[in-house]
C-alpha cells in the first residue's frame, strides 16, 4: 500500500471553476479531508496549471495528498502527488513512467470487479468503484453495488466509494468495506464547506 494512503477518511474533488477554490479546499481540509482531487474540465490550461500549484502548495502544507483528475501531463507539470485516471485517460504504466515511483495512481473502476483486478495488478494505488447512489454530478453513470467493496478486499489497495455519497448514506460503504469516500457536491456544495467536511470525518470511527 502506497504510504500517504494509509488510513481511511474523506475524500473530496473540487467541482470545476470557481473564484473561491482555494478557500473552500482549505476548508474541507480544516475539516478533516484526508486527500484532494483536482477536477477541471475546462480548457483553459494557463488557469488549470496555476490553480494545481496552489492547490498543491496549499495541501504540501497540510500533509495532505493533491491528485490531478484525468491529465497526467497537468499533474506532471505542477508537481502534483498523482493522478485519477477514469477509462479514457491514458494507463497505469504511462503515468507511473511520467510521474515517478512515488506517485499515487488512482483509477475508476465503475461497477467492474475484474477492472480493479487487472489495473491493481498493473500498479495502481487505489481503486474507486460507483456511483452507489444517483450522482447530480454524473446523473447518468451506472450504478456499483456495495458487494463490490467486500470483494475487492483481496486486492490490497484501498478502495474508494463515490456516487452520491451524503452524511447519511455514506456509512454503510464504510461498513462495506470502504476505505475512502469520494465526495463533491456534498461537500464543495454545501453552504458551509467546513461543516460538511466533519460530518463526513464523522463517519469513520478511527478518526
């Protein structure tokens, strides 16, 4: 298991362009965060490299791991502690080779057992599966069942739950068998993002 993954907590991923990004990011972290997700799918690429130096600096700050969704060469460029790769985002190998061995490599695994097989054995650092519930983010992404989480287990990398994950309905992934809970609406979009984040620490009763 990679070192920084170790543990269990929230997990939260920004929600696109916003002027207060750095603000609310720091506020999750005060929250109890314990890793961060840049997702961007604007084209802007001048603003998307100065926010992932911010958001990394700021989370360097922390002790808290920043990964870049989906852009191996973004999450190069800013120095950036990983990447989340969906299925159309380049391999595992391909970002290892051009982030390095320290690198966290995150990959969607959707609703596929033998897909978190097949890129857990290829070197990926953790597997995320869902959505478990409806996502406004993703309203029409296929739905993962809860078992999933049990029988990943053997795979040895942590495995993170998302898909319209709320305070109310995120334990039962835990008692699944989650190690992290994916969240971004529920947390970026709550009118008190520090808040949201506790209620979501809450729920992990190591923490």
């Amino acid at each position: 298991m990679h070192a920084r993954l170790r543990g269990r907590g929230l997990y939260v991923i920004t929600d696109g362009p916003r002027p207060d990004l750095l603000d609310v990011v720091a506020q999750a972290i005060a929250g109890g965060a314990r890793l961060v997700q840049y997702r961007d799918k604007t084209t802007d690429g001048a603003r998307r490299l100065a926010e992932t130096m911010a958001l990394q600096a700021l989370c360097a700050r922390h002790g808290v791991p920043m990964i870049v969704n989906d852009d191996i060469e973004l999450a190069r460029a800013a120095g950036a502690d990983g990447v989340h790769l969906g299925e159309d985002d380049g391999d595992v190998v391909a970002a290892r080779s051009a982030l390095g061995p320290q690198a966290i490599i995150g990959v969607s695994c959707y609703d596929s057992l033998e897909r978190a097989r097949s890129l857990a054995a290829a070197g990926a650092d953790y597997v995320a599966f869902g959505a478990f519930f409806p996502s406004p983010t993703k309203p029409n992404a296929g739905r993962a069942a809860p078992e999933l989480l049990r029988q990943s287990a053997a795979l040895g990398v942590p495995r993170v739950a998302i898909g319209g994950i709320t305070p109310d309905n995120g334990g039962s992934l835990i008692e699944a068998g989650a190690d992290f809970l994916a969240v971004i609406s529920a947390v970026f979009g709550a009118p008190d993002v520090q808040a949201a984040a506790e209620r979501f620490a809450r729920l992990f009763p190591s923490l």
